[in-house]
C-alpha cells in the first residue's frame, strides 16, 4: 500500500468515526418533548384503557395527561404514576425515549409480559414500581444501568430464576422488594454491596440455600423479611441492629439475640 493510499485510509477512518460521534451527539440531543410524547402514545396504544383513550388526548400537552408530571426546567416527563388505574397490556420499548423520567409507578394494574431492555436507557431513575402486575421473565441482569436508584419494588408478579447479582451493585438502592414471586436459587453473596440498604423483602419466594453472612455486614439494613423461602441453616447472631425480621416458613435453627426483642417492631 502506497503513502497517499494509506492516507486516504486513514482520512476515511477520521472521518468515518467523526461521522459516528456526530450521529450519537445529535441522537442525545433531539429527544424533546414531542420525543415522550410519543413515548407515551405509544404506551397508550399497548394497554386496554378507557381512561386513558379520552385523557391523553392529542388536543393538550402530556404534562396534562393523567399520571403525567413534568419537570419545571426542562418541560420534560419526569415522573409517571399510573398506580391501580386498571391498565391492562404490555410495556413498549419506546418508553426507553423518557430520557428525564425519575420516577415511574405503575404498580396494581394488570401489566404481561417481560420488561423491555429499552428500560435500561432510563438512566435518571430514582424510584420504579411494577408491584401486583403480572410480568414474567427473569429479573433483567441490565437493572444495574439504574446507577440512582434509591426505590426498586417488584413484588406480586411472576418473575422467575435468580436474582440477578448486578441488581447487588445498586449503591444508592434503599429499598429492595422482591416478595410474592417465583424466584429460586440462593440469595447472592454480593447482596452485601447493597451499601446504603434500609429494607430488604425477599419473602414468599422459593428461595434457597443459606443466608450471606455478608447481609449482615449492611450497616444501613433496619429490615429483613425472608418469611417462606426454602432457606435453611442457622441464624446469624449478628442481627441486633435490625428493627424488623422475618425468617418463618424456611428451614433455620438457633436462636434470636434476646436483646432482639427489645426493638424489633414487625415480623418474625
Ligand atoms: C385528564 O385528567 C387530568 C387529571 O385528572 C385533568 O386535569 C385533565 O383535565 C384531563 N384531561 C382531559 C382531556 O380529560
Ligand atoms: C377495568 O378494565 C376492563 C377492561 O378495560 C373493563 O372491562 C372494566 O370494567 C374495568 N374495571 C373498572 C373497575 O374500571
Ligand atoms: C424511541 O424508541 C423507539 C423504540 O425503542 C425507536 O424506534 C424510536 O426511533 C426512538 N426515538 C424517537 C425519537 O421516538
Ligand atoms: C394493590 O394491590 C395489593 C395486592 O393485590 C392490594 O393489597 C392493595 O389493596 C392494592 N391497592 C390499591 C390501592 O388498589
Ligand atoms: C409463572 O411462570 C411460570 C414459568 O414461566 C409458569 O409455569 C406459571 O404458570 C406462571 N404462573 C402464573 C400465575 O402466571
Ligand atoms: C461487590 O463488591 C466487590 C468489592 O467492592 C466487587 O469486587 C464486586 O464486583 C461487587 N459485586 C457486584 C455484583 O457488584
Ligand atoms: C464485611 O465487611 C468487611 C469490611 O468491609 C469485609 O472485610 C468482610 O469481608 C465483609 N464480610 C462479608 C461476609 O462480606
Ligand atoms: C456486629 O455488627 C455490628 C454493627 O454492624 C458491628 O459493629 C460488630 O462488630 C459486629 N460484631 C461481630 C461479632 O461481627
Ligand atoms: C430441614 O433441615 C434439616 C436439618 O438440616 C433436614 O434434616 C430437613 O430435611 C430439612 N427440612 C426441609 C423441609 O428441607
């Protein structure tokens, strides 16, 4: 290959990667509002719902849709609460466009199906809900996108396998509710990375194996529920700064610290 060729090439190449920057750099930019609106529209078309048939309606702003909140600064869908409205559908994958969505509920409704990997754009999260629908499918390994996560509630569905153990490397994650599905195997080691973690309901699953002694190493953790599970071996002695336990219905011996009683308010 000559000089000049192997210029060209290289010039190409510069050019061929200024043009992929390019295109990413214009792609972040131009999601606007008209970008969510579609994003919802697009919702709307995958549920069964009169509500939402007559209120998303095209003649006003989504900011006004029921369920719909935007942020003051950039007039962007922030949040979306559609909790108990009587939804019934599937989550598109267009709902990855809500690129400032924080917060998002859509807990009592009657939601199938499994969790589109679009989701995992949706960056800004601080708080989902899925509770009490009927979703399937594996908890997705890709929920470790959500680096603000402070609230994640996916109990009462179908989920099944094991938990994930990326779900673990959620640092900022407060709160953990994983109750009422299907999910089987040991609970993971790396559940001790959940620094900042206040309650943790892993209850009325079909879990196994022994509890992670590096669960006790959370010094944020106030409550445990792992009420019907299939865990069995002995009870850590290290508990006491627990407010709330629950290990009944699994297959644990020893005996609770007596001090424990002293403070705990909830469950055994
Ligand atoms: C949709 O519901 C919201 C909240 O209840 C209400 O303020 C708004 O007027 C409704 N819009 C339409 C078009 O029905
Ligand atoms: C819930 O939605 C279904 C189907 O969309 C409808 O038939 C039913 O009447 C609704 N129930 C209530 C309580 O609104
Ligand atoms: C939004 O998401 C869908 C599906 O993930 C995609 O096809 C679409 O082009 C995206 N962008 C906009 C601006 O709607
Ligand atoms: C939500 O669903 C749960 C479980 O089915 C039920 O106990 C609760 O009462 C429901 N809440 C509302 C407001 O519908
Ligand atoms: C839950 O999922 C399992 C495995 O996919 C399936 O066999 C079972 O019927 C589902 N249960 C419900 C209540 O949908
Ligand atoms: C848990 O933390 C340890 C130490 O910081 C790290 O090596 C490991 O990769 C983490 N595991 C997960 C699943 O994030
Ligand atoms: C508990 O944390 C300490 C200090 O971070 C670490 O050395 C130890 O290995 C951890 N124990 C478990 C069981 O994770
Ligand atoms: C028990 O836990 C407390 C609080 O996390 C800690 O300070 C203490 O060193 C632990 N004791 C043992 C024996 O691990
Ligand atoms: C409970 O544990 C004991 C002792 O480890 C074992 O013999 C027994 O089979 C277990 N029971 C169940 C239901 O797993």
């Amino acid at each position: 290959m000559g000089n000049s060729s192997r210029f060209i090439l290289a010039l190409m190449v510069v050019m061929l990667l200024q043009n992929s920057v390019f295109s990413l750099s214009t792609k972040s930019t131009t999601t606007t509002i008209s970008t969510d609106r579609l994003a919802l529209l697009s919702l709307k078309a995958h549920v069964n719902s009169d509500l939402l048939a007559t209120n998303w309606s095209s003649a006003t702003s989504v900011c006004n849709w029921i369920g719909v909140s935007c942020g003051f600064r950039h007039q962007r869908v922030t949040a979306l609460n559609l909790f108990a409205m009587n939804l019934s559908g599937t989550l598109p994958p267009h709902l990855g466009n809500l690129s400032f969505l924080a917060w998002l509920n859509i807990g009592n409704n009657s939601f199938h199906g499994s969790l589109p990997i679009e989701l995992a754009n949706l960056r800004r999260l601080k708080s989902i809900s899925f509770s009490n629908n009927n979703f399937n499918g594996e908890i997705p390994s890709w929920f470790d996108s959500f680096t603000k996560l402070q609230y994640l509630s996916l109990d009462g569905n179908n989920f099944t396998c094991v938990i994930p153990s990326s779900l673990c490397s959620l640092s900022k994650l407060e709160s953990l509710v994983l109750s009422e599905n299907n999910l089987e195997g040991q609970i993971p080691v790396s559940i001790g990375n959940l620094s900042s973690v206040k309650s943790l309901y892993l209850n009325n699953n079909q879990l196994s194996g022994s509890i992670p002694s590096s669960i006790f190493n959370i010094s944020s953790l106030l409550e445990l529920n792992l009420i019907s599970n299939r865990i069995f071996g002995s009870i850590p002695l290290n508990i006491s700064s627990l407010k709330r336990i629950g290990f009944t219905f699994n297959n644990l011996s020893g005996h609770l610290p007596s001090d424990m009683f002293d403070h705990h308010k909830g469950f055994i």
